[in-house]
C-alpha cells in the first residue's frame, strides 16, 4: 500500500514550515502540507487513519513524509520542481534527480483553492496533466496546510 500511495508522492515533498503568507503563488508552494485527497488514475486512494501523509516543497526540491517522520525519498529517488505561472492554470514540472528515472519528468498543473492546493501530474515521461480533476492518466494530490 505505501509505493501505491508513496510512487507519484515522492515527488512531492513534506516542507518545514509554510513560512510568510505571500501573493506569489510560486512561493505559496513552500512549506509543509497534508494530503487530504489522493487520487491516482481516476480512483480515490484511501488515506491511512492513523497517520497523515505529508509533501514538502523547500528550495525547488520535493520529497514526501509522515506527520512524525522524516522527510525521505523512495527508491525512485529525489525530485525537482520548476513551476510556470505565466500559464492558467499555472505549470508544475517534476524533474528527478537521481535514482532509476533520473532525467524523467512529470508534467502537470496546480492551482490554490482558499487555503487548499490541487497538484495534477501527468505519468511519469508523459504528457501534461491539463485538468484539476481526477483523471484516466493523472495523479491528482489535495493538500492542505500542515498546521
């Protein structure tokens, strides 16, 4: 259960701390959040009960954690971050850096919605995820502010 939820989470990392609030909604992406909705390929994957599942985002970097745990990587290594908000909804690419698909990217959007952020990314070396909404080909993550 862990790599089916943990896979698309590795990229994506637990932050310490969400920091000022800012108008940028690149910087916004900096911090510490919890996973309240994960859906992987159109299907609702169950989130544990007695843990919660956190990204982080710090220095362009991404990994993923559990409320009380380190911030680690899988096996499928570290990632990046590039975001483009010049597009609507604004690009998100995850680039890893190291490990088995080092070079690879997934291509996806992000939005905030009030105090919540909605990241789709599309398959690992694919095509871009273009919608906010759970979908055949995507991986759609909604977070929420660790506090």
């Amino acid at each position: 259960m862990n790599r089916t939820i943990f896979a698309p989470a590795a990229l994506l990392v637990a932050l310490v701390g969400c920091g000022p609030p800012s108008d940028n909604p690149a910087q916004k992406l900096e911090g510490e959040w919890v996973i309240v909705e994960l859906h992987e390929k159109g299907k609702s994957v169950p989130m544990p009960k007695d843990t919660k599942l956190t990204l982080s985002i710090h220095d362009q970097r991404w990994g993923r954690g559990q409320e009380g745990g380190a911030t680690t990587a899988t096996n499928e290594g570290m990632s990046s971050v590039r975001v483009d908000m010049s597009k609507s909804p604004a690009h998100i690419d995850v680039v890893r850096v190291d490990g088995p698909n080092a070079g690879k990217a997934q291509l996806g959007v992000f939005a905030f919605e009030g105090e919540k952020l909605k990241i789709s990314l599309g398959e690992l070396g694919g095509a871009r995820a273009e919608s906010l909404g759970p979908g055949d080909k995507n991986t759609l993550f909604v977070l929420e502010p660790k506090k």
